[in-house]
C-alpha cells in the first residue's frame, strides 16, 4: 500500500556520479576519480578466493532474484572476471576497499569485510528490476566500522514471526552492515524456544488463551488462543543463515522478571507455586522467579546448556529489567536465601541470582549481557550493559566509568516500536513518544559526559523493535524503515561523515531500494518530521 503511493512522487534517477555518492550507511573514505562508468553485461563473470565464499553467493542470488542475472563464476580471484573478490589478511576485521574502473569491479578485504563491500556494491546497482544495461560508476571506497557492536533486536514473545520473516530481517540488517541480531525469545506472553529437557516450555508457554484489545489496559480481549515456538532444526536454520551474512545471533533468555510464561509451565519456578498464566496483557508481571529455590538455577543451567550448544554467539542475553521483588518480600525461601546469603535486601536478591547464573555461562566459555538495571544494585558483574532506559545516559555513565562495556539502546531515540510522527496511526503513539527519523540519526553513542580514558567502553549501539503493536511482518517493516537506514548510519559511519541534509538526499534512492526489496515503509516520512 505505501509503496505504491510513494511510487508516485519519486525523483528523478541520479546521475552516475550523484549514484557513487548514495550509500548507506555512508563510508568512511569514497572519491569519484572521473566521471564514467563501467557496463556490466549480462553475461558478467564473477572471480573469487575460496574464503569469500558467502560474500559470492550473496552477491549472485541478490542478482538473481532482483535482475534475473546470473553471474559466472571462477573460483579464483586471479582470474581475469567482471567482478573479482579478493581475500587480503593484512586488512582488519571488517574493512575493505571497493574500486571500479574500466577494467571492472574490485573489492578487496578481510573475509567480513568483503562482504561489506559486497553490501556497497549492491548499492550501485540499479533500483529497478527492469533495465537495459547496468553503469558502474567509477569510484573508490575505503571503509571500515565505527563500532565493533552493531545490533537490531525483534521481540518474538509478545508476536510471534516465521522463520522466514526473520531471515527477511536478516538480509535487511546485511543490507546496513549490522553484525548482531538480538533475538528477545522468551517473556511473560511467550516462550519461543524448544528446550528438550523441559517440554512444557512450548507445550503450555508458547500459547496464551487471549489478547489484549487496544492500547494497555485494553478494551477487552480477543479470547483467541495465541502463539508459536521455534523448534531447535529451525533455531539451527537460522544461526546459519545469520553466519553466511556474518550477523551473531544474540539469544535472550529473561530471568528473573519477565518469566511469567516460564512459570506457567513449571510453576515450582515462582515464589507462590500455583496460579500462573502466561500473560494476555502487556506491562510487567510480579510474578516472577524464585530466586531462594535451588531448583530455580538447576533449570536455568540445563536451560543455558541447550541454548549455548544451539548458538555460537559469544553472548548469552540474560534480560535484567523491570524485575518486581514483592513476591520476594513474602516467600519464605526468599527471605533464607537472603538470611543464608548475608545479603542485605530483596533488591540484592537479583546480584544473587546474575553472579550466580554468570559464573555458570563463563563456564560455558561465554558472557553475558543484561539490561541496565543490572547495575542498580551490583557493580561487580563482568556483564556488557545494554543502557536503554530514557536517553540511555544514566545507565550509559554508571556502566563505563565502572569499566562495563557498555551497548547504548536508548528508549528515547532507538526504539522502533515509538510512532515515527504524531500523525502516525500506531497503538504505540501513546506508548513512549515520538522517534522521528532525525531524532534516530542525530543519537550520538559516545556521550560527552563520559569521563575522560572511558569512551573505549562503548562498543556499539542496538536498535530495538518490541512487538506488543506489531502483529504482522509488514507493520514491523513499516517501523523499522526508514529509521532503520538512519541507525545505520550512527553504528558504522565515522563521526565526523555524518550529515543530516546529506543523509537525506541520498535518502531519495534508498527509498528506490526498499521498493525493490518489497519493504512496507510509509511516504509520509520522506519530508524526516
């Protein structure tokens, strides 16, 4: 629907030149040394070295499903070829150089990095599936990442979404040169994953009886039951699509808020034992896990077996947030763990239960990463903190300058469940504000109030799309683009090569793309309220 009403006012196409200068997100270092071009037939040639195996591929199905064109292939870069990957180890991780001129096309890197530059040549391309002959602008990219850390996080609890929807999403955060796909699994609506030591998991807590009508406290309920669950096969199937188009994926398991769904299954995990349903409302629960019960952490660590052999990620997401202790006030096993442990609160109960679930995932070889709130009671944690609450600056300052790496997600700026303009015909209107397109590029990662010595502990920064309004892929990709490209832009672009009114401009041919990818966005944010 949106896109072909924005069909309508597109600009004219750029010019060859002005089409070298369109990348998003915008790299490091680009020249234009002439005005000209190179044609690349249709029956190009595509020559590369056997570690840049998923960066040819990709390159020759994107051709395919977007132009019908099949590039040739030859298995080595010394090869005389159209287009030639070259794999170059005295590159760093992640950085290539793409160069074109009238001996044709060259991208030249790391094994990641080629990949990238991959990404920028696909941006050269034309943005319609019709045409008569593809004009390579000369030109000469040198480029590199920012950050190490380049996140976007679905929810799947609240909605659930296809194995193909997810690996769609995949291909777009390849497309932006996103590295880490933050996979939000389980929550008090729903557990999403198939854990075989625990079947009820999926068997009861991937499935609620009803949903919430309207904007929180609702106008009533549907009565329709709900849900879905990823099997381990599928799990499986989609950390190696991730892997061919080197995103990690970062599991979330919550504890010890956010459980409801978990204890509906297993209701010895909660503090009262009984009455427990997964959730039809959103919001948060006080039901939540019991932190005095031993067999609370046998469950956890036969949970983080399954899930650290069904991913490779370097990271376990362990949740953290919005964690209620009033059912800790009144359980009896509750208040021994903190007599037995010395400790002095309820609030601490929770530094319990991250240092003991911590020293289990290191075992693992692993670590982890929390939400802000972690450090509310306990700094003594090695988690990475992801700061989200408002600006993300309080949690931001208290995690680096305790030495915490540290993963801005701003509230106030990356969540892309917020309404894009007040205008916009979204449940989330009154849920958290407006994030315009501007406020999503204008974010700066690096706060300057970080004391001096300490902005090494910015590693990155997430995008989050919570799914409590979003019922269905298109509304998702609705609020992801185009704040999406904008976000981009501030995780990979040096600090210094962002400009808003540029942004913009090269803004009017990735809307071509997304037209092309058959991305749902809306029109009315082209004028970037």
């Amino acid at each position: 629907m949106y896109r072909s009403l924005f069909v309508l006012f597109l600009p004219i196409v750029f010019g060859i030149t002005a089409g070298a200068q369109s990348i998003i997100p915008v790299p490091a270092e680009i020249s234009i040394p002439k005005d000209a071009s190179f044609t690349l037939s249709r029956s190009a040639t595509l020559a590369y070295d056997k570690p840049l195996q998923h960066a040819a591929n990709f390159l020759n199905n994107y051709c395919k499903e977007m132009y019908g064109l099949n590039l040739i292939p030859r298995f080595s870069s010394r090869s005389a070829a159209m287009i030639r990957l070259v794999h170059n180890r005295h590159y760093k991780p992640e950085c290539y150089k793409l160069e074109i001129t009238g001996k044709g096309v060259l991208i030249e890197g790391s094994e990641t990095g080629v990949f990238y530059g991959v990404q920028s040549l696909l941006q050269l391309l034309p943005t319609e599936k019709a045409f008569e002959k593809i004009s390579l602008p000369y030109v000469v990219i040198n480029d590199k990442p920012r950050f190490a850390y380049r996140g976007l996080m679905l929810d799947v609890s609240r909605h659930f979404f296809t194995v193909d929807f997810i690996k769609k999403m995949l291909d777009y955060m390849a497309y932006h040169k996103l590295n880490r796909f933050h996979w939000h699994l389980c929550d008090d609506q729903g557990w999403r994953l198939e854990i075989k030591a625990f079947p009820l998991l999926t068997q009861i807590g991937a499935w609620r009886d009803g949903t919430i009508i309207g904007l929180y406290p609702g106008t009533g309920n549907d009565g329709k039951r709900y849900g879905g669950f990823y099997t381990q096969d599928e799990i499986r199937e989609v950390v190696k699509y991730a892997a061919e188009r080197y995103i990690t994926v970062v599991p979330e398991m919550e504890m010890p808020g956010h459980c409801l769904a978990a204890l509906s299954a297993y209701p010895y995990l909660g503090c009262r034992g009984t009455g427990y349903q997964v959730s039809q409302i959103w919001g948060v629960s006080k039901d939540v896990l019991c932190v005095g019960n031993d067999s609370v952490f046998s469950f956890l660590e036969k949970v983080i077996d399954e899930v650290v052999d069904l991913f490779p990620s370097k990271f376990l997401h362990i949740g953290g947030d919005e964690c209620p202790r009033d059912r800790w006030k009144e359980c009896p096993k509750c208040q021994a763990r903190i007599r037995s442990e010395g400790l002095p609160n309820e609030a601490a109960l929770q530094s319990y239960l991250v240092n003991r679930i911590e020293k289990y995932v290191e075992s693992k070889g692993r670590k982890i990463i929390a939400w802000d709130e972690t450090l509310d009671e306990d700094v003594n944690t090695k988690a990475y903190i992801m700061s989200w609450r408002g600006d993300g600056s309080n949690g931001c300052l208290k995690a680096t300058s305790t030495n915490h790496f540290t993963i801005m997600t701003p509230s106030y700026g990356f969540y892309f469940d917020y309404p894009q303009h007040a205008k916009e015909d979204s449940l989330a209107a009154n849920w958290g504000g407006v994030t315009s397109v501007s406020k999503t590029y204008h974010i700066e990662p690096v706060l300057p109030q970080i004391a001096p010595g300490k902005e090494q502990f910015v590693i990155g920064a997430q995008a989050n799309v919570w799914t409590e309004y979003m019922s269905n892929p298109r509304k998702v990709e609705y609020m992801l683009f185009p704040r999406l490209s904008a976000m981009s832009e501030v995780v990979w672009s040096p600090k210094g090569k962002r400009n808003w009114d540029d942004f913009k401009r090269r803004m009017n041919t990735q809307f071509k793309r997304y037209v092309l990818w058959d991305a749902n966005f809306n029109p009315a944010d082209v004028d970037f309220p």
